[in-house]
C-alpha cells in the first residue's frame, strides 16, 4: 500500500520540530476537531507529515516527522488539569485520538505559510486555501515533492 501524507499543526511552545529531535518519539494529542480526528485514525504506521508550527511569530512548515504505531485514546481528554479535557469524555467513551510520533528531519529553515500560498502547484492544498483552520489535513505526493523541494533550495 502506498504511503499517505500528512501535515499537522502544533504550537511549538507546546510541542516544537526541535523537541520532537530531542525526545525522537512524542505523543501528539489534544486535537478537539473531529474531521482533524478522523484524518488521524486513517493514519498508518510510517505515513509521513509536515511538521507546522503555528499561532507563533514564525508559523509555517519547519520539518518532517513519521507516524509510529496505531491510534489510541487521547489522555488529555480524561485528565481535569489538561487544557485538552473534555467532561464529557470517560475512559468507557473517550472520542479523541492520539498518535506516537517520530522525528524524520528539521529544516534549515521554516517555511512561511505566504511562500507556500505563493509557490505554484500548492493552490490547492488545504494549508493554503483562506478559511483553513483545521490542524491535520492530507497532502498529495505531488504537494508533498514540491514543498520538499523548496524546503532543499
């Protein structure tokens, strides 16, 4: 079967590209959007994403990591400290996904979201299209080998 790809967004000051090169495998939880969610569990193991930090002063694509393992029940939602819970999740019926993933690579550089808008062949890209908020999409493979270009220029 060929390999899916992904992208996916944190806020890197609650998980960074430079983290996740430092842990090698972290859990990527609290995605509260159930379309994000669905995307998540059509994941396999060793489909690939960009790695997009954003809601920060340089948001953009700022590497590559890998999907490790199956989904399970994100944690977050059960615990009352967690900015992420949902009361209304239990451990019987929990709603939310989380994935173990793995660093692959980190950029020499972030690439801005206006140099992905601009580049042709990503018009349709659900990144760039205005309105997007979503924090897990798909990327086709032709999408995929035109931001790997620009990520070696």
């Amino acid at each position: 079967m060929p390999r899916a790809y992904w992208l996916m967004k944190s806020e890197p000051d609650e998980l960074s590209i430079h983290d996740l090169q430092r842990l090698k495998i972290a859990r990527w939880d609290g995605v509260r959007n159930y379309q994000a969610r669905n995307f998540m569990r059509s994941m396999a193991p060793g489909d690939l994403f960009f790695f997009y930090h954003s809601s920060c002063p340089e948001p953009g694509i700022a590497g590559v990591a890998r999907i490790e393992g199956e989904p399970y029940a994100d944690p977050t939602a059960l615990d009352p400290g967690s900015h992420y819970h949902d009361p209304k999740a239990s451990a019987e019926k929990n709603p939310w996904t989380a994935r173990d993933v793995g660093f692959v690579e980190a950029f020499a550089a972030v690439l801005p979201l206006a140099t992905l808008r601009a580049q042709p062949g990503l018009e349709e890209m659900p990144l760039v299209q205005r309105g997007s908020r979503l924090s897990v999409m798909p990327v086709t493979e032709a999408q995929w080998q035109i931001v790997m270009g620009l990520a070696r220029k």
